[in-house]
C-alpha cells in the first residue's frame, strides 16, 4: 500500500457510496418489470435467496480483496491471482469503461426529462405530445449527445475531488436525499386507487408463473444489480481501512440497495395501474408511461420533476463509481494524479459514448455493429459488458479469492475488524459457497443470457 492511497472518512460514508454504486437505473425500471411478470412474490422471495447464497458472497468476496489488495482491479488480481488472471482486473476496468460510455447516454435522458418537468412540460394533459417527446429525443442526436456530454462533466467534476471530497461526499447528500424522495412517492402512492392492484401484481405468491427461465432471471438480476464484476466494489473496497467490518457493510449494501428496488416497484405501479396502462421493460416504463400518468395527477408538474430528479441522483451514484474504477487505474498502475487521470478518463468516455448518443449509434456505427452481434451501438456495448464482462468479471472474483488467496490470509483479512469475532461457521459457510455455488450459479447466467439455455 502507498503511504498517500485515498481512504474513506468513514465506514458509513463507504456504504452509502457503494450503496450508491449499487443503487442505478436497473433498481427503478428492471426490477419492477420483472418481479410482476415473473411470479410476483415467489420471484421476490427467488431473488432474495439469490442475493444471500450468490450476490452477498460475491460482494464480500469483492470488497475484501480491494482491501486486502489496496489497490484496483488490476493490481488487485496481479498480486492475488497472479499469471492470467491479471486479465480479469483488466475486464473489469475495460467493463467500466464501456458501461459507462452508454449508460450516460441514458442518464443524460433523466436531466433532458428533468428541463421539460421544469418547463411544465407534463401538465399539458396531451398524451400523444408527451409519448411523443420520447421518440424526439432518442432520434435526435445533438439533444441526446448534449445530455450526455452535461451528465458526465458532473461525474467527471465530483471524481476530480477525490475519494473523500469528491465520492465520499457526494454520496453522503445523494443517497439520503433520493431515500427521502423516494418515501415521499411510496407515501404519495398508497392514496391511489391502482396501490391494491400494484401490491398484487408485485407481491401476490404466483408460483404458476415461475419458470425455470425466471429463476434464472432473479439469478442474474441478483448478481448485476449490486454492480459485481466491473471492479467498482474491489476499488472502493481499496479505500476501506483495516479497522473496518467489511462483513456488516456488504449486507448493508445489499439490503440498501434491494430496499430500494422494492420501493420503485410500490412507486412505479400504483401511479402505472391508476391510470390504466400496462407496465413495460426498459426505457418505456420511466420515459413514456410515468410523464403520462404524471399529467394526470394533481400538481403534474412537482411529481415529474421529483421522479426525474430521483432518476438523475440514482444514476448520477452508479456513474460515479463506474468513472472511479478507470481513475484509480491509472493512478495505480500507471501513477497519474488524480486530475490527470480523472480528466483523460471521463474525457475519453464522453468520447466514447458520443455514438451511442448519435441515435443509438445508427447515424455512424450501426451498420458495423449490426454484423457484430445484431444490434446497434448501445445494444452492442450493452450486449457485450453484461453477457460477458460482467460474469466473467464475478468468475475471476470468485475463483481468485476461494483458490488463489491463502486460507490463513483469507480469513484474517474477513476477520478483521468483524463484529462476529472469530467469523467460525459463516467463515466455512462463505467459503463453500464462493467455491462451489458461485462459480456454478454464474456460468448458468452467462449461458442464459446468450440463449444457450
């Protein structure tokens, strides 16, 4: 460890930014869509034991090998793995960097909804104007590249500041303020009419409509929902202190982050079902339907603006962490300054993300990525960091830290600083999941997610 390397003023605002990290926009337009089509409360319950038996050990798994490594993926995975996998660390700062690319792209989409909120924009009451505002915006590729281009120069300027300037502060005024937002819509949510029927579709136990392809569904929203395998956990976990309880903090950071998953699905759909439409995946369900039913409430305009705000602040954290994990490799590996690496990365991501932008990347790339795997440039980027990266990224977590690392070092790392003591029987029980059903569970999303199975 570097005598100057960065560290966290504290253990809880290390939470809040992983929770941070953690918390995106899969929380607030995935999870809803697939708990109700997937069995509602028996696909919760599927997903909650997914996150026990395979998420948390990855998690803790990942966090403590950036402590213990006190350097980023790269380093992290050079000095614990050694021979090739090196290669994983570098997937994982390579993951960060293209999920980042386009994700902003997206981002930059809650701070274009945010100016028309603003603007009165949803109080019109005209449906087929505001559908209509969605389609403008995809297609119009200087709108689109503006956003983006505004939402990663935030995220550039909070990392220039540093760990404990720049993330640790951001997260410490971001995350309570989008929890508190987040309460104040669930409260709104449970005086309308469609909050029964929301409660229903999410939660009533319908076991007839788990299948095995839902199963694995909450297996690998499980796993990516806390943004394992792209390094972002192993680089903060680098900023932990010895003296920190890594155990309780990785479970805080899961509860935090399917708290909020949970709490999307009890604002989403209320406001869905009162108004009469169907829930949809993906962009629809936030950028179509909700400024839909938005103009049909009292006060329009402060609930839209309140949404979108919520949006902006949950990506704005993920990003954070994404545009930290390019950062710190070049600070570690490479020995830039901070503002140095800071302005190279998020400058060259800005870059990279601007064909994404350019209606989805069809005005330049789109033919060369429709050969490469069917789909446009933010499909293809988006295809290829989640179906590969992403797993093999909690593959190589997994496999480094129950084979490579030594028994003895393993254990004294978990230990330190644990509120359990000695750790005993979770210590064995840990191990034999990250060994055994990890590895298994990982491979079956991956296998999955390409149409294998």
């Amino acid at each position: 460890m570097s005598d100057g390397r960065a560290h966290w003023r504290s253990r809880f605002g290390f939470i809040l930014a992983a929770a941070g990290s953690a918390v995106g926009l899969g929380n607030l337009w995935k999870f809803p869509y697939v708990t109700g089509t997937n069995g509602g409360g028996a696909f919760v319950l599927v997903y909650l034991l997914c996150i026990v038996l395979v998420g948390l050990p990855i998690m803790l798994a990942e966090v403590t090998l950036g402590r213990m490594a006190q350097t980023g993926p790269v380093g992290a995975f050079r000095r614990h793995g050694g021979g090739g996998f090196t290669l994983f660390g570098g997937m994982g700062v390579l993951c960060a960097v293209v999920i980042l690319s386009y994700y902003s792209v997206v981002a930059g989409w809650s701070l274009h909804y945010i100016w028309l909120a603003a603007q009165g924009t949803f109080a019109t009451g005209d449906k087929e104007a505001i559908v209509a505002h969605f389609g403008a915006l995809i297609s119009d590729p200087v709108t689109s590249t503006f956003w983006h281009v505004v939402f990663m120069a935030v995220t550039i300027a909070i990392v220039y500041g540093g760990v404990r300037r720049g993330v640790e502060r951001a997260a410490r005024w971001l995350m309570p303020t989008l929890f508190v937002l987040m309460l104040v819509m669930v409260v709104y949510a449970t005086t309308l009419e469609g909050f029964g029927r929301a409660l229903d579709f999410v939660f009533a136990f319908r076991t007839d409509k788990l299948t095995p392809e839902g199963v694995l569904e909450a297996l690998g929203h499980s796993f990516f929902t806390l943004s394992l395998g792209m390094g972002a956990m192993l680089t903060y976990g680098s900023y932990l202190s010895k003296q920190d309880d890594v155990v309780s903090a990785s479970v805080a950071i899961g509860v935090l982050d399917t708290l909020v998953a949970l709490m999307a699905c009890l604002v989403l759909f209320p406001i869905t079902f009162t108004h009469g439409m169907e829930p949809s995946a993906g962009p629809g369900l936030v950028f179509v339907s909700m400024p839909v039913a938005f103009s049909q409430l009292p006060g329009p305009t402060f609930w839209a603006l309140l949404f979108f705000v919520l949006l902006f602040f949950a990506a704005l954290s993920s990003a954070i962490s994404l545009l930290e994990v390019a950062t710190a490799y070049l600070i570690d590996e490479r020995g830039w300054e901070r503002p140095r690496a800071t302005l190279v990365c998020g400058l060259s991501i800005m870059l990279l993300g601007i064909p994404s932008a350019l209606a989805n990347g069809t005005a330049l790339f789109g033919a060369h990525t429709e050969r490469l795997v069917g789909k446009n440039w933010l499909d293809a980027f988006d295809y290829v960091a989640s179906n590969w990266l992403l797993p093999l990224g909690g593959l190589g977590i997994a496999l480094v830290m129950a084979y490579r690392v030594g028994d003895e070092a393993r254990r004294t790392e978990l230990a330190l600083g644990s509120r359990i003591g000695k750790l005993g029987g979770f210590y064995l029980t840990w191990l034999r999941l990250l060994r055994y059903l990890v590895p298994v569970c990982i491979v079956l999303v991956m296998l999955h997610a390409i149409g294998v199975i």
